[in-house]
C-alpha cells in the first residue's frame, strides 16, 4: 500500500513483533535467551502488550482496517494528513467525516508532483479517496452511492 516510487526502496527491519505478552516470552531462562539471542543494537523483538505501553501519553493515532484493495480509516476525528503525501488515494478509504476534518483543518500547503504535475497533495488525494459511510453504506470516489 505504499506509493510505487517507495515500493522499491530498501527496507532495514527495525523490530520483530511476537505474540503473547511479555511475560509469556520471559517465562523460562531458554526462552528469554533465544529471544535475546536474535537481538542486537540495531533490532529489537517486541511484544504485543509493549505496545500498549504509556499509550495514554502518545496522541495521534488513527484507527484503521485493511480490505482486499485499500485501507479503511474508521476515524472520524483529524489528527495528521502526512499520510496522504505517501499512500496512493485508490488505497485510502476515509468516512465522509474524516475526509471533512481534513478539507477544513489541514494546512493546504503539502504539495509534490502526481502525474508530471505539482499539484496540493490534500486536494489530489481527497478527490480520489474511496469514502466510507457508517453502518456499512458505501460510496464510491464521487461520493454517489454505489450500484448492488
């Protein structure tokens, strides 16, 4: 789901995440070193439950869902449009609330080149976003209801 141009970029992982919790990968001195084993200064094997972390200290963060062919962002509340300037807008699905938030409250003035052009990223992207209505009622780009 990443731009074309950024698809071949060389990717170094960072982190490894397990599942189970943390107590669960440190419960036996065999375990806690094989997972010790793996790591070094430059990765880190994570659990879920780290995640969860003073995640009342972090702000900012949107509440997603992957389908076959996009992202759904199921928040309604404007936190960021960063997010506009690297994914594909065939691959963004925003609810008509979110894609309000963010016609009214982003600054405009990200712009970068679509198709040779330069063009504002935010006014690209929104006019080719898929919309997401609530209780499951989609729209398509244009915002008319789709055909059953």
């Amino acid at each position: 789901m990443v731009r074309t141009p950024l698809g071949f970029n060389a990717c170094e992982m960072k982190f490894g995440l397990v599942h189970g919790r943390r107590e669960e990968l440190q419960s036996t001195p065999e375990r806690a070193a094989k997972i010790h084993a793996y790591e070094d200064s430059s990765f880190k094997i994570m659990s879920f439950d780290s995640l969860a972390e003073e995640l009342r200290n972090r702000t900012g963060l949107y509440i997603c869902s992957r389908a076959n062919s996009y992202i759904r962002f199921l928040s309604k509340e404007y936190v960021d449009d960063t997010f506009l300037s690297w994914m594909e807008p065939e691959h963004i699905a925003l609810t008509d609330e979110l894609a309000e938030a963010i016609q009214t409250q982003s600054f405009k003035n990200s712009h970068g080149h679509r198709n040779g052009k330069l063009v504002n990223i935010v006014n690209y992207a929104l006019e080719r976003v898929n919309r997401i209505k609530d209780r499951g009622g989609q729209t398509n780009r244009l915002g008319q209801r789709r055909k059953k």
